[in-house]
C-alpha cells in the first residue's frame, strides 16, 4: 500500500516541512523518533500519513514528547502493515458529529459545498480528534474533513495545513 508522509514542524519563525520515510519501521515509538529527527527543538511536530487516497492519520509530539495520534478509520489497521502499526492499538473510537454543531466540510477547491452527507458512515475514525484543536481545528470540523465523502486525504491535509499556515510548505513536497 502506498503513502505519502510530511512533517509539519514549527519552530521559532514559522514552519518547515520535510517528507518522512516511514520504510522498515517496526513500532509506533520508531515513528514518533523518526518525526523527532526532522527538528529535534521543535515546539510542535505534526505528521500527516496519507495512504492510497483512503486514509490519514494525523500524530503530533509538543516538544518531542506526549505522542497523540489521530486515525480517519480504523479499516486501515486491517489494510496494511504500516496502518495496523499506526492505528491497531488506537482503542478510542471518535463518534460521530453531534447534532447542531457548526462544523461542516468545506467543499475541495473552496467551492461551495455540496448535497453530499457530511459525513461518510462506513468510517470509523480513532484515536484523539482533539488533537489540532489548540490549533483551530476543533474535533468537530476535524472530523467533518477526515469523513466527508469525496475528500482525499491530501485535500484533508491541505485543509488543516491552510488553518495552521503551512500549507506551501506541505504543498512543495508534493511537487518534488
């Protein structure tokens, strides 16, 4: 299964992002090392793990430490090597939006937004959906993003890396 994985690292100035190659990692501690090693004096490290236009998975360290982990479905635990080592032992299952929240999709491109459901129902979204919300995105428009039915991952990244200022950075990558 292939994927694509960019850190997002603020440090004093702004950010950076640099793609992390997640090859021949055998535990989650490897991988939160290896996210570590793209700026070790990093206030907050994120990195985004997109996987065959399906899945993403969002960690972040604050200060190197304190791993959190968000997973858009848990189905990818059971797709992959690299998605059972990410998202297996993630136990929490995010439910659903609650009725009345004003968190909804923002439609890919910055379109207006469509008749689609907010929210696809065969995801199972896991772990902390409040892991970016110091950051401006509550868990509700979190998960919003991650379910909405026609949005990549990449579009859910971009999403979230615009809120946080990075978004030319993580874009760069992709070009490369």
């Amino acid at each position: 299964m292939s994927y694509f994985a960019a850190a997002a690292v603020r440090v004093e100035g702004g950010w950076t992002a640099d793609e992390v190659s997640l090859r021949g990692v055998t535990d989650i501690d490897e991988v939160a090392d290896r996210l570590r090693d793209v700026e070790p004096d990093a206030d907050l490290s994120l990195l985004f793990v997109e996987a065959e236009d399906e899945y993403l998975v969002i960690l972040r360290l604050d200060d190197g430490e304190d791993l959190r982990i968000f997973g858009s479905d848990s189905a990818y635990a059971e797709e992959s090597r690299l998605g059972a080592l990410l998202v297996g032992d993630l136990k929490t299952s995010v439910t659903g939006i609650e009725e009345g929240d004003e968190a909804t999709p923002v439609a890919a491109g910055g379109g207006e937004e469509t008749e689609q459901p907010a929210v696809d129902p065969e995801a199972d979204p896991v772990g902390d959906a409040d892991i970016l919300a110091d950051l401006g995105i509550s868990a509700q428009k979190l998960l919003a993003l991650s379910g909405h039915e026609g949005m990549l991952p990449a579009d859910v990244t971009a999403e979230i890396c615009q809120v946080l200022g990075c978004a030319d950075e993580v874009e760069e990558l992709r070009e490369v």
